[in-house]
C-alpha cells in the first residue's frame, strides 16, 4: 500500500484498541505503523524533518519506544542518540531523575559522563505524549546534567491529560496531530 502522508500511514496502521487499559479509553497501539517499513519510514522522514528546526547536536530516545524512533531520526540527521533509560539499567555513576506516576514514582537515568550532554543540544523522541510526566522529567534530567533541550518530538498525543502544560515552554512537535503534516486535498 502506498501512502501519501504520515496521517494516512498512521491512520491506516494504528491499531485501536478500545476501552484498554480503563473503561472509556481508546488505546492507540503504534506497533503495526512502526512493522510497516512504508508506514515507518513516513513517520521518521516527518519526524526528522520537523527535529531538524530545533537545531539539535544530540537526539535523546525515551525507554523504549523512543529509542526506535529516536535512533531512526538521528540516523536520518546525521546526528548521535542518547538512551534514556528506566532506572537500574545502566551502571553507576549515573544522572538519575524522579518523576511521580499515578500510583508510585518512576526514575529516568543516563551515564554520568560530562562529555555525553554537557552543553549539548538536544531534541527528545518518544512515541506518545500522554501526562507528559516522563519527557518532562526527561527533559530535568538532561538538563542537570548541562545540556539544553530544544524540543519534544512524538508521534501522537493523548488529548485532555496535561501533556503539554507538562512539557511546558520547550517547542513540541506531534507528527500526528500536527494539521502541518495532514495530506494535501486531492
């Protein structure tokens, strides 16, 4: 099948999976668009195009998805990739920051290495900016350890959970909601 623009890929691909994981919640499962190489390459080609206004020198994926999307953007950009890692998986020492979750709290770590970040800027990629709690405390992490973050980049947002006010002045692109990336009336 061939697409003409992201939207179409996505809507296409994107499974939905109603009332998952609560009643009254559409789940929107990215695996099948990111098992298409058509449908993948749309959404990484936008992607990249959109980070590459943000002037970065690093691009820094989220655990997990955000490592496949964000490997793929930084190939795409001719620039490096930083995991960003769940808590427990890297060895010490480490920058390690806490975020709250609904029940509990949560940590983000990357090696405690100046050269890595310091100074550095950098665009972070995830698949779905939902509370915006684990890019926000992506984007606290990072920059306690000395770099600047330029932006947010993520495939799709769930509306209505605070997400950007989460993420707060830091440019935001989301590829799928974004009217920029919609297809042309044909």
């Amino acid at each position: 099948m061939s697409f003409s623009c992201v939207h179409e890929a996505l809507d296409a691909r994107m499974r939905r999976v109603p009332d998952f994981p609560l009643p009254g919640v559409l789940f929107e499962d990215l695996t099948p668009v990111l098992a298409d190489a058509e449908a993948f390459a749309l959404v990484v080609d936008t992607l990249a195009e959109r980070v590459k206004e943000c002037g970065a020198d690093l691009i820094a994926g989220l655990d997990a998805r955000g490592f496949l999307l964000g490997s793929a953007v930084a190939y795409r950009l001719g620039l490096g990739i930083l995991a960003i890692r769940k808590a427990g998986k890297l060895p010490p020492p480490v920058f390690s920051q806490e975020y709250a979750l609904e029940y509990g709290t949560a940590a983000l770590e990357v090696p405690h290495d100046d050269s890595l970040v310091r100074d550095k800027r950098i665009v972070l990629v995830d698949d779905v900016l939902a509370t915006g709690g684990t890019l926000s405390a992506a984007a606290s992490l990072l920059e306690r350890a000395g770099a600047v973050v330029t932006g947010c980049a993520v495939v799709l947002e769930v509306p209505g959970l605070g997400g950007r006010e989460a993420v707060g002045d830091t440019p935001l692109i989301v590829v799928g909601n974004d009217e920029s990336n919609a297809c042309p009336n044909v």
